[in-house]
C-alpha cells in the first residue's frame, strides 16, 4: 500500500528464544480448509472470507468472520506512506497547492512519534486514507483502539523499530481485542520527494476476535496466519524484478511463521497485569465501571458514572455494600460481571 515509494522488502521481526516458540497448538473450535491462491496457499477458516490485495512487497490479505466481523487474521507486507511531523505535511500540502508534484498520501495521518504502537492507533486512519480505500476497500475495522502492552522486538528494518501490541478495540459498537506484531521505519528520500519525514509500516501481522472469545481462539487464529505460504517461484519473480529495489526478501510462508510465533510467546507469557489493564481500557472504550459485593465476591458493571449517584444514597438500592474493585486484584477483574442494574 505505497505509492512512489522506494522500501525493503524484509524478513520479519523476531523474538528472543523461549518455550513459547515449541509450544503447542491446540485445537479450539474452528474448522479450516486450505486455500489456494495460485501463488500462496493459508488455512481458511469454513464460513469466513478472504480479501487480498498488492503483489511482491505490499501483498497483503485480510482474512475474517463474516458473521462475527470482529474475528480476523490479516497481513500488509507494507502500509503507507504516513507522515512522521505535522510540519511536513503543511509542506507538502503548500508545495502541492502551488503547482507542484502531486502527493497522493497528504490525508494519511501523522504518527509522532515513531513507535509500532503509536502506527496501530492510526491504521485505521490509513485504511481509510484514499490511498487504503483504494488498495484494499474491504480492510480491518478497528475503532477507539486503546494499547494494553508493547513488547520491543529485534527490527529485521535497519533503523526501524518492531514489536508485539495488544490491544482492545470496537468494531461496529463491539468490543474486540487483539494481538499485533508490526515495524515502522522511515523511509528515504526518493526522486520527486518534495520532502522526507515520511514513514510506513512492514509486515504488520494481526489476530483479533471479540474480546470474551479471544483467548479460546488465540491458538485457532494464530494458526491460520502461520499457514500462509508464498510460492517460491513467485517470491523468485518478485527478486528478479525488483533486485535494484529490495535489499532482502522474506522466504516461502517464513515472515508469518516468525511473527506467529511472536503473538502467541507473547500471548502465553503475558502478566496478569495486562490482563487487568486489558479489563480496564475494555470498561472505558463501551462507557461502564465495575463495582464488587466484598461479602460474596460478585461483581457487577453499570453505566459510567453510576458509583456517584450510588454513593449519594447507597441505602435506596438492594445491594448496600457495593465498591470499586481494587486495582490489582486478578481474580476479580477476571471474574463473571453480572448487570448491575439487574440485581439492585
């Protein structure tokens, strides 16, 4: 997804060695049958569709659930351009007002500053750009994306920077939660460039499904994007016609292999912290808070805002000894939440 723009094409970004990497893939549910595209072949999943779109170095799919959208496995070898200052944007938009070069991405969105999770919040901005519409019109639908946790990862870009994100986000008014392995690295000045503080973003892998299915479906969907495969003709053509260009080029089905094993490592070493944290950017995003019986351990979530009115005058409701859950109680931020407005 770039226009005019010269990059590496690269091997994606790894992750130091742990038990995570051998782990096993359990089966949880989906039925998949695999799929061949001519030049690459991925596990599809009975029911769901399949986008692709670009070729070589910006080849890209987006694999989801037709009846619960929010499940989805995708990949954009290459995502851009966007700008990395404000600044650079009013130049381009200056010099393009004066009868300059046109430059096709002066929607695409500033990500300032350059971080793998700083991209992620403003994907949707660059699926939604003219540039995004056009290459893959149907494309993931995240919204109010909040980041839970970002591990660094070695960057396979030279002066680039990767790393695993989590996050929660609505699709649609339903919450969702995903796990994403991404590199940003600028990009160089290239002929007609009327300037150089932009930047894309490689290799951008992503499992998702609605956040109460998520981590059942973690192994299911982290399989499917290991599955993909390149053909190896293919990636040949692809260096013959572009060795000028690219400075390395991934192996057959090796980028999602990689990058598979990175999600689900860091899906199975993640800390209870983040899960809390999780719980709670979940709670902002949809507008409600928890509260907690101390006596039985029930909790219960209500409309946000509900705990001052309840505060005011707990003695005109049923259940009298409501409170916040302390912040760092597991057990109870992964408890069963019951509605609230139902049991008073």
């Amino acid at each position: 997804m770039c226009v005019g723009v010269s990059v590496l094409l690269v091997v994606g970004c790894s992750r130091s060695p742990s038990a995570a990497t051998t782990a096993t893939r359990a089966d949880t549910g989906l039925t998949t049958k695999r799929f061949n595209g001519g030049f690459f072949t991925i596990e599809q999943p009975a029911g769901w569709e399949l986008v692709t779109a670009g070729s070589c170095s910006d080849f890209s799919f987006f694999l989801y659930d037709s009846d619960q959208p929010l499940r989805q496995v995708f990949y954009f070898g290459q995502a851009g351009p966007v700008y990395t200052n404000a600044y650079q944007r009013e130049i381009d938009r200056t010099y393009t007002a004066m009868g300059g070069y046109a430059t096709p991405w002066l929607d695409m969105p500033i990500v300032d500053p350059l971080t793998p999770g700083n991209f992620l919040l403003q994907f949707p901005l660059v699926l939604a750009s003219e540039i995004g519409r056009a290459f893959m019109p149907n494309g993931p639908g995240m919204d109010q994306i909040q980041i839970v946790s970002t591990e660094t990862v070695p960057s396979p870009v030279p002066g680039g920077e990767c790393a695993l994100v989590r996050a929660v986000f609505l699709r649609d008014g339903s919450l969702g939660e995903g796990l994403f392995c991404l590199t940003v690295a600028p990009l160089l000045p290239f002929s007609g460039s009327p300037g150089g503080s932009i930047a894309s973003g490689f290799l951008i892998s992503g499992v998702a499904a609605e956040k109460a299915a998520f981590p059942g479906l973690v192994d299911d969907l982290t399989r499917c994007a290991e599955s993909f495969t390149l053909d190896e003709g293919y990636v040949a053509d692809c260096i013959a016609r572009q060795e000028q260009t690219y400075q390395g080029i991934l192996q057959a089905g090796r980028t999602l292999s990689e990058a598979s094993d990175i999600i689900m490592g860091g899906w199975e070493d993640r800390s209870q912290i983040h899960d809390v944290l999780s719980e709670k950017w979940s709670d902002t995003i949809i507008g409600v808070e928890r509260l907690y019986d101390p006596d039985t351990g029930t909790v219960y979530r209500f409309d946000l805002g509900f705990r001052e009115e309840y505060e005011a005058g707990r003695e005109r409701f049923r259940l009298q000894n409501l409170e916040p859950l302390p912040e760092d109680n597991y057990d109870l931020w992964m408890a069963p939440v019951l509605d609230g407005e139902q049991h008073l």
